[in-house]
C-alpha cells in the first residue's frame, strides 16, 4: 500500500501541473478594442491581450476606474491609439499603475499613431474654442485597413524587442495577418469602388480615414465643432446643405445618440447608417471580422 500512497500526491501534482493555464509571455494591454484585436493577431497564444474600452463605448471618454489601473500595473506592454485621443483619462491611469514599463518612454509603451500616416493636421495654432480638436492630428486612423496594417507590424517590432526569444513568431503572425487583411482589402474597395464620390453626412469626425480609404465625401458633420453637441441652429444649416447637395447618407457610431440623425433623416429622406466604433474583442471579434461587418454595413445602406 506504500507506493499507492506515494504516487498519490504526485499525481495530484502532475494533474495540478497540466491544468494550470501557461502564463502569457507578454502580458499586454491596449486603450481600444481595436487595437487589442491587431495586438492578438500578432502575438497569439503567446501574449494575454486586454483593452481598457469596449465597442460601446466614445474613447475619447473612458472612466479612469482602479481597476484599470491595476490592469496595467501588470502590463508588460501598452499599445495607445495617441493623437491624445486618450487624453482625459489615460495619464491619469498610467500615474496610478505605478508601472515603469508602460510609461510615455518607456520600453512597453507604444504609441501606434507614430506607425500611420496622419490626416487632419491643423495648419493653424487651435485652443479649446474651436471644439475638441487634436493638435496631432485626426486619431482614427484605424478605419482605413491600410493603417491598420502599419500599427500591426509595428506592434510585432516593439513585442519582437520585448520578447526576443518569440521574435520570429511575431514576424510570422504579422505576414500572415499582413497578407489575409492586404486580400480583404482588395475585396472590400472593389466591393465599394461604385460608390466613389457619395456625399454623407457624419456625427464626428472619425469617418475621415473610412472616407479617404472608400472616396466618400464627407460634406459636413453633425457636431458644429468636434465634441460639440448638435446646436438647432447647426442643424438648420445641415438641412439646408444637404437639400443643395443631395445629401442621402448619414454616418455614426452607435454610441452617439440617433435623435439629430433621425431629423436630418426625415428631412433629407436620408439614410443613416449606425454601426459599432470599434472590434468587439470581448466577445473574440478580430479586426478583420470587424471590418468585414462595417462593410457590409455600407454596402447595404450606400445602394439603397
């Protein structure tokens, strides 16, 4: 009976030792969803990827809770949009992670808007009067697939430095990723190439990059500044705009409200497209499934 009772607890150490999870190389945290679905297709089963901020939600307002902060005072590494899109809430988490690492400077800290070639670039020097206008540069490069593509293959570089000993796993992921999104893409602006030049009306300025990448015409957002709620005033001139230029579309994300949408709508017997602002990585979404349902989402309302 001896050895019975000496194999015991070495099997229940064996069993323990092969049901624990294997801990993430690269413990990785992003500000959007986005962002953390790039981060995923890159790193695989090698890096633990959070975002700070769901689909749902407007990350230019995030709240700074504690519990985020402890999500990177373990981080090995954070990936930001930049552009201070994430101004009024991600320094304020950095300071309370207490974590050298994800630091503006510091080696995990990476800032992918140095990757992507920058649009809506003041000419002039801008202050708050003029809404909430980002001195860098508009930050939503990543709904153009080409950006996307940019801040992927640098986030491989910084996690290659990081975690040498994965390097060429991370190079290999991004050429695959890099080569399934380069296809998608080819698809998707032949898929939309008819609707080159269609006029539309935005909530905010974050469909700039979506309109560059497809040829959209933004001709006017419903904000009368960025950040700015939709005035009576602005909306009459809206009106009066998109009679002239035959306005038929309208652009926004869903967190934004529907209430000004749906009165250009009826005026302009308009369509509105309300779609998702961002990859819902939560619920294992990748970025290109995200696109692929944006897509969709426009061919279906661009022909009607």
């Amino acid at each position: 009976m001896k050895p019975i009772k000496l194999l015991a607890p070495l099997a229940l150490l064996l069993l323990l030792s092969t049901t624990q999870p294997a801990r993430a190389d690269l413990r990785v945290v992003t500000t959007v969803p986005d962002l953390a679905a790039l981060a995923k297709e890159v790193g695989g089963n090698t890096v633990s990827v959070t975002a700070l901020s769901l689909s749902t939600q407007d990350p230019h307002y995030v709240d700074a809770k504690p519990s985020l902060a402890l999500k990177l005072n373990k981080a090995d590494m954070l990936i930001a949009i930049g552009m201070d899109l994430e101004i009024g809430w991600l320094p304020t988490l950095q300071v309370g992670a207490r974590n050298s690492k994800v630091q503006v400077g510091g080696d995990g800290f990476v800032d992918c808007s140095a990757f992507a070639r920058k649009l809506g670039v003041p000419t002039v020097k801008v202050d708050r009067s003029s809404g909430d206008v980002h001195p860098q540069g508009n930050p939503h490069y990543l709904y153009d697939p080409r950006q996307a593509k940019k801040c992927a293959q640098g986030i491989a570089t910084r996690m290659a430095q990081l975690d040498s000993k994965n390097a060429d796993l991370y190079k290999k992921n991004y050429a695959s990723f890099a080569s399934r999104l380069d296809a998608a893409e080819a698809k998707w602006s032949k898929a939309l190439s008819r609707y080159r030049g269609t006029k539309v009306f935005t909530y905010h300025q974050s469909c700039d990059y979506l309109a560059d990448w497809l040829g959209l015409v933004v001709d006017g957002q419903l904000e009368p500044k960025p950040g700015v709620p939709p005035s009576p005033g602005h909306i009459v001139k809206l009106i009066s705009k998109g009679k002239t230029d035959k306005v038929k579309y309208i652009l926004q994300e869903s967190y934004f409200t529907s209430k000004t949408a749906t009165v250009l709508s009826k005026q302009l017997s308009a369509k509105v497209l309300s779609f998702a602002g961002g990859t819902s990585f939560e619920s294992k979404q990748s970025y290109l499934e995200r696109m692929q349902a944006l897509v969709t989402q426009l061919a279906e309302t661009l022909s009607k």
